[in-house]
C-alpha cells in the first residue's frame, strides 16, 4: 500500500517531530550566586528567565554534564555538590565533598572538585595581602566524583588553596593551580597520581589555567603579581611572562583560538591578547569582581559574571563593548553554556 501526503501532512508530521525532542532547546547559560541560587539565562532572548534556589547554599563552582541534562554545583555553606535537573530545575542528589568545596570540571564519566579541609575563608582582599599560615594548614584536595553513582571515589592531595582544573589535551593529565604556595600541580587524571610540581614566583598567587589550542603550551594568571606566564606542554617550564592589569583570574581563548582573554578583576578590566605571540591588543571596562566568563556556543557574545556588580556583563565578542547587564544575580561566581561553549570554566 502507497501513501502521499500533502504540504499540510508534513507540517504537521514535523511538528509531531519538534515536540518529540528532536527540536533543540534555546541555548541557555547557567551562572552561579553566592546568595540566590543558579541563574538560568536564554541566550536568544539575553534575559533571566528563572532562578534556581538552593536556600543558604553558597553555590560558586559550576560545570555541566555532556547532554547538558545535569548541572552539578559545588556549595560552600553546605560542604557538598548538588546534580540539579536542568530541565525541571530541581536538585536530584547530592554527596558530600569537605570543607570550601570550589571548583567543578566535569570531564566524561566524572566530576573533580576542589576542596580546602583546612580553610575557612576566602582569597586574599583587594590588597593582595598574603596568609602567612597557609603552609601551617592542611593541603586542598581534589575529589573525584562517579556521575552514575554519585559518589566520591577518592581524593587527591594537592597544594594549599588549590583553584583553577585544566586537562591536558590528550586528557590524561590533571593539572591544577594552588594559591596558597604559588604552585602548579600536574596528576594522572585516572588515578590520581601524582606527576610533578611546578613553583611559581613566591606570593604570585596562581588562580586561572587553560591549555592553548594547539595543545603546546598552558597559561596561568598570576593573581598578586599581575602577570600570566606561559608554561611549554611537555617540560612545563616558564617561556614568557607577560603584565597584566590588576587581579589576573579568569582566562579563555576565544572560538577562533586567535585571542587570549584575561579578566583582571581588580582593575574592572577585560583584556585581548594575541594567543599565538601574546601581546596585548586592547582593553575593555566590565564591572566589579568578574572572575568568570564565556561565549556563547554561536561566539557572538561574552558573558563576564561580575560578583560585586550582582549581575552578568553581556559583551559584543569582536568589539568588546558592553551592550547590556543582566541583574538579580547577588555575587554572580561562575558562568558555564549549553551548548558547550569556550570560557574560562568549561570548554567546547
């Protein structure tokens, strides 16, 4: 038996189709407040459309899973990481992590977490002042989280404050920044095991780390010091060393792989650097405390979340201008997108 169908039955058949699923969701961010939960942002629109409550948490550190389904949270106040449906915005479980839990990178099958046992305050103050007793303190840990069970499988020893999670481009390598002893630590992704460690200049304060994209080399923001340097991917010794503004925290390469960006929180500034010789291109004004930020998926735009200034700065990604703020969002920390984009949380 044949069939024919009209104009009039396809439509409809592709509706059908639309609402099976099939049909992709408006690309969304997800941005972290310190007091009012997760900010769920429609990109098409560049508007808070809800915000998810997670009470006196203290969410920061955020990072998706790779259908973007499942965003886990790591909460300060509550020492843990929470999963939370993103489509019907409730948490689904939780699992302890330690004390100060920070950063999340979720990578395949798992989440890693930093956490501090021994710390319970924050980063230096704007003076930059160093904590004569972080090597008095127990060292910052790194759990390794099962996805599928939820639960912690071990955890890794790492430096004193440990912050930024990169991987190497083969993905067989952890390496992370430590603050409080100005180091970087490099371990075998899958069992933890430690490889090397990398000193820095004393009290520069590593805090962002990405991987270039080629693969070569890996930058790190120097907090107190006010410069990235430029570590080669296989002996990970220092090649350059560049100024910047204030506050170096989070860096990112743009979609192209052509631009560096670096936000120097403490100076309210964004700045462009060439990713191939690293000179400094130009500068642009964002708000106060944006440590985090990403493009999204279609790299048009940037989002910077600006803690201080309760809101996320929506920039235009090649002139670097502000074309608006999205606010409600007391002490924004972290900004991740779906689909995945380039930032200096997540990676495409």
């Amino acid at each position: 038996m044949h069939f024919k169908y009209s104009a009039t039955h396809l439509a409809l058949l592709s509706v059908v189709v639309a609402y099976a699923g099939i049909a992709q969701a408006a690309p969304t961010a997800y941005v972290t407040s310190e007091t009012a939960g997760v900010g769920v942002i429609d990109l098409d629109q560049m508007t808070l459309t809800r915000t998810v409550s997670l009470g006196d948490d203290g969410p920061r550190g955020l990072s998706l899973n790779a259908d973007g389904t499942r965003l886990y949270v790591a909460n300060k106040k509550t020492a843990d990481l929470a999963e939370i449906d993103t489509a019907s915005g409730k948490v689904t479980r939780r699992v302890k992590i330690g004390q100060n839990p920070e950063f999340v990178r979720v990578r395949g099958k798992y989440a890693y977490v930093t956490y501090e046992p021994g710390e319970t305050g924050g980063p230096p103050g704007a003076g930059g002042k160093d904590d004569d007793d972080d090597a008095n303190k127990p060292p910052a840990e790194i759990a390794v989280v099962d996805l599928k069970t939820l639960k912690v499988l071990h955890s890794v020893k790492s430096g004193h404050e440990t912050e930024g999670v990169e991987f190497s481009p083969d993905g067989t390598m952890l390496l992370v920044t430590n603050e409080g002893d100005d180091t970087v630590s490099v371990y075998h992704s899958g069992t933890g095991k430690p490889l090397r460690t990398i000193k820095l200049d004393k009290g520069s304060r590593p805090r962002g780390i990405r991987a270039t994209p080629d693969g070569k080399q890996y930058v790190v923001t120097l907090e107190n010091t006010n410069k990235f340097v430029v570590l080669d991917g296989k002996s990970l010794k220092t090649v350059k060393t560049v100024d910047t503004k204030m506050g170096p925290y989070g860096l990112a390469f743009d979609p192209t792989g052509k631009r560096l960006l670096i936000a120097a929180s403490r100076d309210k500034t964004l700045q462009v650097f060439d990713a191939k010789t690293y000179e400094h291109i130009s500068d642009a004004p964002v708000g106060q405390r944006c440590w985090h930020f990403s493009f999204t998926p279609d790299g048009s735009k940037l989002l910077m979340a600006c803690g201080r200034s309760n809101a996320v700065y929506v920039l235009d990604a090649t002139s670097y201008q502000t074309l608006k703020q999205i606010g409600d969002l007391p002490l924004a920390w972290g900004i991740v997108t779906y689909p995945r984009s380039a930032g200096s949380i997540d990676t495409r």
